[in-house]
C-alpha cells in the first residue's frame, strides 16, 4: 500500500491548563467545563478563555481545552505571534526546551507563563492497529498531499501513535488557510 486517507483536523490558537493554573486563573477549586468533545478520545473544548498578553498585544477569547496537564502550553499560529510579539519554535507538543512565556489572565487572576508557548508541529494521531497496518511507528515522519486549486505537500508530518488516539492530522489555522483546508476533509498520506 502507497498511500492512504486522514482527515484533518484545523487547530485554532488555544491553551492546555496545569490545575495549579487552572486555579490561579478561575479560582481555588475550579473543575474546567466541557462544551463539546474533540476529535481525539478524552479530549475536550472547554466554556473557559484566557488572555493572553506578550510583549506587541494581546489576544481575547483564547479557548481552553481539557483536561488539565502537568504543565500549561500555548499553541500558536504563525500569525498569532507576530501580533502577541512573542517568537515561539515549532516544536511537538510536550517539548518546551527553549520555549517562550506569556502573561496569561483569567476571570480571577493572572499567571506569567516562563515557558510553553510553541508553534505545534503538524502532527498526525494515529492508532496502533493502524500504524501497524502502514507501517508506521511513533516518531516517524510522512508527507500529506494537498489536491484542489491551492494544493501543495506537508512535508515532516510527525507520526505519534497511541492506544488513545483516533486517526487524525492536526494543523493550525495558517497551515488550513494557506492551503484552503476544511475541517474534516480528506488527504493523501504518501508513503514510501
Ligand atoms: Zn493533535
């Protein structure tokens, strides 16, 4: 087999919360509240925004996703750090080496983020079963081919698999735009 399908999933710019910032932001005690379930298993997009303020400007509205994680990361579109003012890497999710903070403000207080602000790499969720079936391992990295009118090719698309995940490429919304990605739309996966 030489390729096969995924469908995308388009990330707008959004922040995962530790509980200790969840708390600082909203209050002792506060639970996240879920509004609708996203594309991967336990995963979920919450009532909640923040601010967030860097050094050129601030962004209103920023969605919270759930559930909590051990430490708080802010996933960017190019576009959106060029307004903040702040100069994140690209970097897989987790990996915040090198990474920048932000001001971050909540209904109930502030927290000044040291580091965690990144640009996600675009990423494809894929489960075990499959993997096997392409012949795919955790760490990999693949293109995605564009067809349409402004189509193109994903190169050093990561593969992350896991038991929890359900097949899916995740990109920002400059990625989306630029290649004029619906969500859920169907692309080619080139494999070697
Ligand atoms: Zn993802």
């Amino acid at each position: 087999m030489s390729s096969f399908q995924v469908p995308v999933g388009i990330s707008n710019r959004h922040i995962h919360l530790s509980e200790e910032h969840i708390e600082a932001l909203f209050g002792p005690g506060h639970q996240l509240t879920k509004t609708k379930d996203l594309s991967q298993p336990g995963q979920f997009a919450c009532e909640e925004t923040v601010t967030l303020i860097g050094p050129k400007g601030k962004m209103d509205g920023v969605r919270v996703l759930g559930p909590a994680r051990k430490a708080s990361q802010v996933e960017l579109a190019a576009t959106d750090t060029f307004k903040l003012g702040v100069k994140p890497p690209v970097k897989d999710s987790g990996d915040h080496e090198g990474t920048p903070g932000l001001e971050v403000v909540g209904p109930k207080g502030s927290v000044q983020m040291e580091a965690g602000v990144i640009i996600a790499a675009r990423h494809i969720h894929i489960h075990p079963d499959d993997a096997q079936k392409y012949n795919l391992k955790d760490g990999d990295h693949v293109q995605v081919r564009v067809g349409g009118p402004r189509g193109g090719i994903f190169d050093r698309v990561l593969i992350r698999v896991s038991p929890n995940y359900d097949l899916d490429l995740h990109v920002d919304t400059d990625e989306g735009n630029a290649f004029s990605l619906k969500n859920g739309e169907l692309l080619e996966v080139v494999l070697d």
